[in-house]
C-alpha cells in the first residue's frame, strides 16, 4: 500500500521551474533517500509534501487523503513528520524539555502548558524516547551546549513522538562530522526500525546513502531523472554526470 503519492506536482517561482511535474509514489515501510545538487529541487518537494511550501499545481495524498493546501500542523497529527537540516530546538531548554515541548504538542496542549505536562509519566516517556536515541546522558543539558549530532538526534527523536507513519529527514548528517555520521545514522535506523515508520531523507553524502536506503530518488534541475535500488541509480551515466560524478561501482546490496 502507497502513503505517500505525488500526481504532477509542480512548484515554480515566477520563471523558475522548481519542482516539474513530480510523480512519486511511497511504499509503506521503505527507506529512500533523496539526492541532487543543490538547487535540484530537493528541499522544495519535501517542502511541498509537509505544507511548508504551497504547491503551484498537481496533488499530494498521504495515506490516500490529498494534503494539498493543508498547514503543516495538519498534516503532522495525521501522521507524516519531518526533521530539518538544521535541528529546531529551543536553545536555552534542556533536552529533556525539548522532547516534553515535543510530547506536549503531539497531546495538543499548549507550550505555554510544558509545566503542567510535567508529569511523571510524561518524563518517564521523554528520557524513554531520549534513551532509544543513545543521548539520555545529555537529558539535563542545556541543547545549546550539547555536540551537533546529538542534537540532530534530539531533533529527530522529537519528531517521532508523535508516532508518525511517515517521516521526511532533511539531511540528517548535514554539519555532522565524519565520524559522527554512522553512528547518527545507525541510531536513526534503529528507531525507525523499531517504530515500523516509512522513511524519506534528503541527503549529500554518498556514503550514507548507500548504506541505509533500498531506494534512490536523483532529482536535476527540478525533475526526477532516476528512480531506483542504489546500484541501478548511482551507476546511472547521467546521475554520474550531473550528480555525484564519476565514482566507483555502488555495491549491490544495501544495509537497513
């Protein structure tokens, strides 16, 4: 069963075509990663799909519904939730109290109410949900002073608390150093394996790209120009050429 479904989805910007005429369809529970230059129109279509972006014509279904014109809110409580390249937290709260701002929205109350949501029962489940992410340690921290991956966790394990079917990651490992990336990635996966949710990254890093998706989605100049396993995409001539460049064979298998 698709959740997600785009029929023709453009977005333009006066003269500029940024998004062309986008069919893609979303099987539940896979992985797929979405690469391109910048300027492809990556972002543009997470964009689109999550309600940040208005959509110039065409259509968006999630779970066989049209979200087209929904607000982002909207869309989130039914079910489709996404990070962003840059982690959006409240810089002078700890983390602890990023993640209840985060269960407090998921439950509908207001931030002005995280007081009120400090329930022992709601703390229990935060430092749960910071556990399964490999950051507890930071829970009492402020996230201003917490290293970059562990706020990027933090961030996406905010966005999972409100037991999303479909999450959309804006490229996870961006700002991340080298030796961050993996086991960033690898705390994701396991998240993501545990709750079941479909997922769809943006991502630059080749490396990361290969090891944790089953399918590839290489967009150019606002258009998809290759649509499948990694082998198959990243081996494609014109990928190589106006992608990622000449580069050794993708590997076969990929790594969930």
């Amino acid at each position: 069963m698709s959740v997600l479904e785009t029929r023709q989805l453009t977005r333009t910007f006066g003269a500029v075509v940024a998004a062309n005429s986008l069919n893609v369809t979303i099987q539940r529970g896979e992985i797929v990663g979405v690469i391109g230059s910048n300027g492809a129109g990556k972002t543009t279509f997470i964009n689109m799909v999550t309600g940040y972006l208005p959509a110039t014509s065409g259509d968006i279904l999630y779970e066989g519904t049209s979200v087209l014109g929904m607000k982002p809110r909207q869309i989130t409580r039914l079910g489709l939730a996404r990070s962003f390249q840059v982690a959006q937290l409240f810089p002078q709260l700890t983390v602890l109290d990023n993640v209840l701002m985060a269960l407090a929205a998921a439950h509908e109350a207001q931030p002005s109410m995280l007081r009120h949501f400090e329930t022992a029962e709601a703390v229990s489940e935060a430092r749960r949900i910071l556990q399964a992410f490999g950051v507890a340690h930071y829970a009492d921290s402020e996230a201003s002073a917490v290293p970059q991956g562990a706020r990027k966790l933090v961030d996406i394990a905010m966005a999972l608390v409100s037991k999303p079917r479909m999450l959309l990651l804006d490229e996870p490992t961006s700002g991340v150093s080298a030796d961050e990336k993996f086991p960033l990635m690898d705390a994701v996966m396991a998240a993501v394996r545990q709750s079941g949710v479909t997922v769809l990254f943006v991502e630059h890093d080749m490396e990361v790209v290969e090891r944790y998706v089953s399918r590839i989605l290489a967009f150019y100049s606002g258009e998809i120009i290759a649509d499948g396993p990694p082998a198959a995409v990243l081996g494609n001539p014109r990928v190589q050429e106006l992608v990622v460049g000449k580069r050794a064979p993708a590997r076969e298998e990929a790594f969930a």
